[in-house]
C-alpha cells in the first residue's frame, strides 16, 4: 500500500484515495479553526494559488485532537476556511493524527523524521508534509515553519513534477 491507495472522505463527504492526486506533489496539512496558528491557512492558500499550475496541492485535514481547537461540523469548518480565508484547496473530513484511532494517513506520514531527526507523534495544528508525486514522504515541517518559510517553499519548488 503506498500514500495514493488510502482512503480519505472529502469535507462533502466524497470518498476518494490520495490516488486523485498522483503526480501531483502535495503538502498535507493538519488544520484546526481556532488555533493560534489558524491564520496559516492564508499562506497555505497562496502556496496552493502560486503553484497549483505547475502540479502541486495542498490538503487539509481538519483534527480536533490539540485543545479542541477543531469543534465544528464539516460545514461548519467549510464556512469558516471560505469565509475567513477564501480555501480554494482541497479539505477532507476531521480526523485524529495521532493515538489508537489515528487516520491509516497519518500512520504513514508520521513514520516520516522533521529537520531534527523526530520521527512519531504529530505534535499540534498545522503540521505539514510534503509529498512527492509518486506519493514519498519527503519533508516533514512542525507548527512553527510557516507557509512562506525558505525552507518549505525551496523544498515545495524541489518536488514540482517536471514539466
């Protein structure tokens, strides 16, 4: 089983796989709506805007295991990410990243190590992997690398499928 085989539910409720994104490279987000972090959603847009045309996508999945931050219903979190922060990109259902119900995602993702060699728990909201077209974990960026950091952006623009 490789990243593009695992099933997700979008915000509608549409099951799919990740399989709708191969050769895209993807930058998976865990998200929550009232974090102080929240406000990255505005960057994960214009990183979503800025390179959707040359093959690359960020995803949401919205998890209400840091502090409750996450409450909302499915429409409750499509209104506010469209109304707050005009969310173009693609949003799935709540889920857990972490503990006993931890998403089939989120137990691959997190095998993958950040800058610093940890591998394991995601460890609060907007934590972010970026992935390869052909569905390698090859970045992993804690809460506090912003959208707009170099090193996200430099690694983002290193992982574009050739044209």
């Amino acid at each position: 089983m490789t990243l593009h085989d695992i099933e997700v539910r979008t915000l509608s409720g549409r099951a799919t796989t990740l399989g709708e994104f191969t050769g895209r490279s993807l930058l998976i987000v865990n998200v929550a709506s009232r974090c102080g972090a929240t406000p990255q959603y505005a960057g994960l847009e214009k990183l979503h805007q800025r390179y959707a045309e040359r093959g690359f996508a960020v995803l949401g999945f919205p998890c209400n295991q840091f502090g409750g931050q996450e409450p909302g219903t499915s429409a409750d979190i499509q209104e506010f990410c469209t109304t707050n922060y005009s969310v173009t990109f693609p949003m799935f259902d709540k889920i857990e990243v972490n503990g006993g119900d931890r998403h089939p995602l989120y137990a691959e993702l997190t095998r993958a190590a950040d800058a610093a060699g940890t591998a394991g728990a995601v460890q609060w909201n907007f934590e972010k992997f970026l992935v390869s077209p052909g569905g390698e974990v090859l970045g992993r960026f804690r809460t506090g690398t912003g959208p707009d950091a170099a090193e996200l952006v430099e690694a983002i623009e290193a992982s574009l499928p050739s044209s």
